[in-house]
C-alpha cells in the first residue's frame, strides 16, 4: 500500500542517518556513505514497484523480472532486503552489491556509488551499518511514495545539511542554491539545448536549469546534461543527483578540467555548449601552469594565468567551451578577477574579446561559509548588434538577505537583479554600461567602483595590494583628467567662439 512521504517527514528520514554516524566519522565525510545507501534504497524500492506493476499485466514472476520492464537490472543477492538479512562483514556485503549493480548497469551506472571504505571496521562497525539500514527500512522510497522532484529536493536539502554541517570543506560540493537559481535565469536555458559545469560539484547548477524549464511549464527530459569533477565521491554524487531528479540524459565525468577535459568533440577540440554554469574552485595554486602554457586545446587564448591563480584559466576553460553562435555563461567569482595587476594582461584581452556581457557584483557571504563577496561574469558568444561593445555593470551588494548565519537571495532581490540584466540600460547607483573604450580608458579594471556611483570595494578575501591600488587610482585619475580636460576645451571653444 502506498504510503505518502511529507517532505518534512523525508528531511528527518534522511537527516537521521546523519545522526547515526555522528562521532563516528568526520561531518564532511557522511556524503560518500549516506548518500549511497539512499541510492541503493531508492533503486531497490522502485524495482519492486516495477515488479508490481508487470505483475498485474503479466502475472508471472519470470515475465516481470524482464529487464525491459525495469530502469536498473539488479542481480541476484544485491537488492536491499539481500543486504538486510546480512548480520556480519556488512561492510563487504554492501560493496559487493553495489559493484555488481554498477557492473549490470555498464551504460549508466559505472562508478556511481563512489568510494567508501565501507570495509572498515574501526570507522563502520556491523553494528553501526546495521543501524543505518534499520534506519532506511523504516520507509519506502517508492515513486508513488515519493516522487521524482520531492526525492530530489529532499537530497538537495541533505546536500546543504551536510554544508552546514562539515563548515570550510563545503565549498568544493554546495553553491548557494538562489545564486544558482539566479544565474540560470539570466541564461534562460531552453529545450534540447546542451548545459555543461566543468567543475559541476553535486550537479547542483545542472539540475536548476531542468528545473528551470520545469517551473515554465517546458520540456526538461531533453536537455543534454554535462559536468566534469575533480574529487571522486563528489563526482559520484553527482551522478546519483541527477538520476533522483529523474535525470536520464546526464553526463558526469571525473577528473581534472584543467588537466584532462572530459567532454572532446571527436576531432580532438572542447565540444562545446549552449550554456555553462560554474562555480570554479577560486585562486588555486596547484595546478599545471607549464601544461596550460602548451595547451592542446588553444585554451590560453589570452594568455598563461599566474602560477598562484588558475582562476583565468577556467575562465579561458570556459570561454573555448561556448557554441560559437548560442553559448552564453554565467560564472562565480571572487571579485579579484575584476581588478588584480597580476592578471591585467588577461583581463585586457578578455575585455578586447568582446565576450564580456555582464559584471555582476553581490553581496556578502553567497560564497559558502566565507565572508566574501562574490561576482557573477556572464559571456555571450553572439552579443545582440545593441549590446557589441559594451559591458553591463551592476552593483548588487546590497540585494541579499541573511538569516540565522546563511545569506542568500530573496525573490525581491532576484528579480531586481534579473530586471536589470535584461533592461541593460543605467540606472542611477545600481548599474552602468560601459563601452569597451572606457573600459580601456580604466587600464582594463573591471573594478565595480570604478562604474557605479557609489559602489564598494569589495573584499575577494585577498587583501588588494599597494600596486593594484595604484592602477585603479591611475585609471580612476586619467579619467578624471580626461573630463577636466574636455570642460576646459568646451570652454575655450565657447569664449573663442
């Protein structure tokens, strides 16, 4: 009989395993063992329900055991209740079963329940794994019982809970979920259109735009789904995410971007995308900086980033990965992009592109457990005739709410955002547009300040340097000079006149 889970009774279901494993294990560590035995119960539940359902067409149990009547093939032994009657070396019974499943499923499954020392019995003892299973036998996590959607928003709020929980190590799986809601917005993603995340974390960016089209009332089973990332279990994650959202068209890679790209088109060249969200990994210094200086793909197409920052070199990344006609992308980072010296040369050739449609600067704390502010760059390959040239710039820092310790966007706040965005027109101490001379005119700053009228400087958590103050005052002061300058020539034109 089907029994109704409430999203609050799901959110304490699945927050209850976390309780188990509580000293135990380290917080940041719960996601590569709770979320796989959610996936395990989740396929084991709706192959049930399948069987059911051939059973009343069929009414034979060979008939209805029948891969084509079941979305995984689960073998012999490694269902969920297979692994319940199990009382000793737990551990090794779930690795096997869950091998096995991925090994019957070759086409989807490869890899997807990660790499959890399950066989560890100082970290998990039977005892401990017994619990846990206990735990998730006491609800069925059948479609009729939970559907698609209410499954995914109860793993994307686990998702957070385990942020919260496992403080600085969150940034590398969690985004703010408004931002990403807003960011997805602003590239309006449509059906059949492809979504790459070259550093995807948990799938996050990827699963808002199929919800997206979902709250639209559009088609979302077509779009084309990738994500590349760097840690394993997280990757794993990922995988599983996409699949509790009902995703079935989801691309997940593991591996360095940077290093290794996943996504080729055959021919040895990035295969490129209607859309890119990301949130890359910000000022990371270990990375191949000698590699990306010979890169194979011609991503180092405004030159090599600075050892100590690869960030413009996910920028270039992401830059080479757009459809030359419909790509658009929308990126997270630290304001430091915007103006560091060390970068200059980079940033006046991504100005010079032409790529740049939107500098968006927000407020404090959307960066995950950090206080710093964060900016949103958007791209566009094909600029409308209107916009080729310019830059949008919006100070936003102020549009952002904070509760209990977690800032995040309201409605209000997205909208006045999104407003802005597509208007791209001024408005007074809120956005500007700058031409890519007056860009030039600024030494090629994208400083917020430097645009919009009483904007503030932000802090990308890199304390801005004696050198890149002075270029910002230089650019600052040239442009002042540069307005004396044409006063006092009106004047002499007039009194000449």
């Amino acid at each position: 009989m089907s029994t109704k889970i409430t999203q609050r009774e799901l959110e304490n279901y699945l927050w209850g395993a976390a309780i188990v494993l509580r000293g135990l294990i380290d917080a940041g560590d719960y996601k590569q063992y709770i979320f796989p035995l959610v996936f395990l119960k989740r396929i084991s539940d709706v192959y049930d329900e399948e069987h059911a359902a051939a059973m009343e067409v069929y009414d034979d149990e060979i008939l209805a055991d029948l891969p084509e009547n079941h979305r995984f093939a689960i073998p012999d032994g490694c269902h969920w209740d297979d692994i319940r009657r199990v009382t000793q070396n737990i551990g090794a019974t779930l690795v096997y079963a869950m091998r096995s499943i991925e090994k019957a499923n070759p086409d989807t499954l490869p890899g997807v329940f990660g790499d959890g020392d399950w066989g560890n019995k100082d970290l998990l003892p039977d005892s401990t794994l017994a619990d846990l299973i206990e735990h998730f036998s006491t609800k069925t996590l059948s479609i009729a019982n939970l559907p698609e959607d209410e499954l995914g928003n109860g793993y994307e709020y686990l998702i957070k809970k385990f942020a919260d929980d496992s403080g600085h190590t969150a940034q590398e799986f969690y985004t703010n979920r408004t931002l990403v809601h807003l960011m997805t917005m602003m590239l309006e993603p449509q059906p059949g259109e492809s979504v790459y995340d070259p550093t995807c974390g948990t799938g996050g960016m990827l699963i808002s735009t199929a919800a997206e089209l979902k709250r639209q009332g559009k088609e979302w089973r077509n779009l084309r789904l990738y994500g590349q990332e760097l840690n394993y279990g997280t990757s794993a994650i990922a995988r599983m995410n996409l699949f509790l959202h009902g995703i079935t068209d989801g691309h997940i890679a593991h591996g360095d971007t940077l290093s290794r790209p996943a996504f080729l088109d055959g021919k040895g060249s990035l295969q490129t995308f209607d859309v890119v969200l990301a949130n890359p990994p910000y000022s990371i210094k270990a990375w191949n900086r000698a590699a990306f200086a010979r890169d194979l793909y011609g991503r180092n197409l405004w030159g090599v980033p600075p050892q100590g920052r690869a960030d413009y070199a996910f920028f270039q990344h992401i830059a080479k990965s757009l459809d030359p006609k419909t790509g658009r992308a929308a990126i997270l980072f630290p304001h430091g992009v915007l103006f560091r010296r060390e970068e200059a040369a980079l940033r006046e050739a991504l100005a010079k592109s032409d790529l740049i449609e939107c500098v968006l600067g927000l407020g404090a704390g959307l960066f995950y457990n950090s206080p710093m502010e964060a900016v949103v760059v958007t791209l566009r390959a094909t600029k409308p005739a209107a916009h080729r040239g310019k830059v949008l710039i919006i100070n936003a820092v102020n549009e952002v709410a904070r509760e209990q310790a977690q800032s995040f966007l309201r409605e209000s706040h997205q909208q006045k955002i999104l407003g802005a965005y597509r208007a791209f027109e001024p408005q007074d101490g809120f956005a500007a547009v700058a031409t890519l001379d007056q860009i030039a005119e600024k030494g090629h700053s994208l400083a917020i300040p430097l645009y919009v009228a009483g904007a503030n400087t932000a802090d990308d958590g890199d304390q801005i340097d004696v050198a890149d103050a002075v270029v910002d005052w230089r650019a600052a002061a040239a442009a002042s000079d540069k307005a004396i300058a044409d006063v006092l020539a009106q004047l002499r034109a007039e009194v000449t006149a």
